[in-house]
C-alpha cells in the first residue's frame, strides 16, 4: 500500500500561551474484498478536533494526523490473468490485510484562557492591593504605638502593655482574619482541602492573638494603680460581640466543613450560613476597632481637636481598616472571582472521610 499523508489539515490554534504534546497510535485496517481490476483504497481522516475540559481552563485542540502504512501495495496487476488468479491475487491480498495497521500521529496544541481572563486580571491587582494595604495599615499602627504611645512592655507597666491589644487586634481580628476568607480566591489552583487547611489555620493563629490582645487590655485595666472598670464602652461590647462571633464561627466551622463525619446536605445548608456570619463577624471586628482606636485617641492624644502628628496617624489608620475591609468584602462577594472547583474537588465533597 502507498504512503498516504493528509496535507490539507490546518492547526487552527494561537501559538501564545499554547501546549503542544505528540501522540502516536495505530489503528488496525479492516480487509476490502475487491475484484480483478479495482485496488483497496485507504482514505485519510479529515482533521480531529478535541476539546478538553479541565478545571483552570478550556481548551479546544486540533490534531494534524499523518497517516503511514505499513506496507506496500503491488501496483503491477496482470490485465491478462484469468479469473482464476484473479481469485487467487485477492484471496493473499485479503490474508496481508489481516495484520495491516495505520500508525497515526496527532499533534495537539492547547491554550490557556485563564491567563487571558480581564476579570481574573483585575482579580490579581485588587488583591496584591489589599495585601499592601494591609501591610502598610499594620506597619502604621505600629509606627504610631512605638513612637507617640510609649512602645510596648509587659505586666510590669500596666499603661504600655496595654499596647499590644491594638496592634494585636489589627494583625490577628482584622488582616489575617480578611485573608483567612480571601484564601479561597487568592489560591484557586489548590486543592480544596488544602484551602480548608489553610482556612482553619490562619483562623487558629489570628485566634491566639486575639486572646493575647484581650490578655493585655484587662491586665491594663485591673493591674493598674487605680483599678480601671471593665466592659463599659460600646467599643468593648461590639468587640467582645466579634470575638465571640469568631470563636463561634470556627467552631461550627470546624464541624461542618472539616472534620469527618458531616453530610453533604448538612454542608450544603450551612455553608451559606457560615458564609454570612464570617463576613459580618470581620465587618463587626473593623467598626468595633474604629471605635477603639477613637476612644484612645481622644484619651491619649493631646490636643486631638488640633489634628496633631498623633491624631493624623490614628485617623490614617482607621481609613487603611475601612479600605482593607472594603476590598476583602469586594474580593469575596463578587461573582466573577469565585473560584472553580477542580475535578478532584468533587471527590472531596462526596467522600465520607472529608
């Protein structure tokens, strides 16, 4: 048989940000029964196209097929032969066609739409963004507790350790509580139960400071000379509110979400819940340290009315922790950041052990 190659086919794919693998298979011929004067015919394939679905992205490829024998065809027929060699030729031919295969090759070129995608695009600058401001909110609360509040000290001084509960508080209930929620969209190419992990133990370490910080703010109160009362402010009830919530939230979390032993349908119905209330517990966390910073600035900060150095940064610091805010709630309830299942996901939510 003759070599036959199909030169119309057409990669019709973009080179930029494409994947290109080979794959070779052989596909047995079927044996065609044919008279005295007519030949068996291989007709190459028209151009494959495939479409993959993945979980990061969607790709259509189109495969080049190269069509080779492995045999060859004896062109010269006697036009003379009598019926009965006739027979015959066909009979061997039939018998060679038997073990007869085509080695196919395909190359298939694939593109990633993800990297192209406008709404992850601003995904990514909105949340380095978010990152960088609360980086810069912490480093702020620190500048202004290291140079205009005394820095920070232990039960010896009752008024300077009373230091750690904002800076604490800023770190553990507000920047890492927000990327604790953003960590399903910021890292969508992981696993879901490596996100779960990492969810839960963001929330364990920003719950140790927060206990630190509730440490230092009653052991300022009740080790001072004279005995400061505790609970009475809007800003101590509303916060305490958040840390509760908090704790709840976890809690319930951990139950529902990440130890064994849940059903599906249980999750199904509380994630919208657990949902709502993490969001509403970090929005309560923000206006219950709006209020705190407030309330010391008019206590510490002399001459606040005047808008002195002191009361500038405290005032920054409260607009860096309504834009944190602002941008983790965006991030999160926005439609178009929501993050993909990956195929192995939908193992995870319907195995027993998860």
């Amino acid at each position: 048989m003759s070599t036959l190659v199909n030169d119309d086919v057409e990669k019709n794919a973009n080179n930029e940000n494409t994947h290109t693998s080979t794959l070779t298979v052989e596909i047995p011929i079927i044996p065609i029964s044919t008279t005295s004067n007519e030949h068996a015919d291989i007709i190459a394939s028209p151009p494959v196209t495939v479409t993959v679905a993945e979980a990061s992205k969607d790709t259509t490829d189109t495969a080049a097929i190269v069509v080779k024998s492995n045999n060859s065809e004896n062109n010269n027929n006697n036009n003379n032969a009598n019926l009965q060699q006739d027979q015959q030729q066909d009979q061997q031919r039939q018998q060679q066609n038997t073990n007869t295969t085509i080695t196919t090759t395909m190359t298939i070129s694939s593109k990633d739409k993800m990297d192209t995608d406008p709404a992850m695009a601003n995904f990514k600058v909105l949340f380095v963004l978010t990152q960088l401001i609360g980086l810069t909110m912490i480093v702020l609360m620190g500048c202004w507790i290291g140079v205009h509040m005394g820095g920070l000290a232990g039960t010896s001084n009752p008024s300077i350790e009373f230091n750690w509960h904002p800076l604490l508080m800023t770190i553990g209930l507000i920047f890492l509580y927000g990327n604790a929620i953003l960590v399903y969209r910021g890292f969508r190419s992981l696993r879901k139960r490596t996100l779960k992990l990492c969810h839960a133990a963001i929330h364990v370490v920003a719950f140790v400071l927060t206990v630190l910080a509730l440490v230092a703010v009653f052991d300022s109160h009740n080790l001072a000379p004279k005995p400061i009362a505790n609970m009475y402010s809007l800003h101590s009830w509303l916060g305490l509110a958040a840390v509760i919530m908090f704790c709840l939230q976890y809690v319930a979390g951990f139950a529902a979400f990440l130890a064994p032993g849940a059903k599906q349908s249980v999750r199904a119905a509380l994630l919208p819940i657990h949902v709502y209330f993490g969001l509403f517990g970090f929005i309560l966390a923000i206006a219950a340290a709006l209020m705190g910073i407030t309330e010391k600035a008019i206590f510490s900060v002399k001459d606040y009315s005047n808008l002195p150095s002191s009361g500038v940064m405290v005032n920054l610091c409260g607009v860096l922790y309504v834009t944190f805010g602002a941008l983790v709630v965006y991030l999160v309830t926005n439609p178009n950041y929501k993050r993909k299942p990956l195929p192995e996901d939908t193992v995870l939510l319907t195995s027993a052990n998860d």
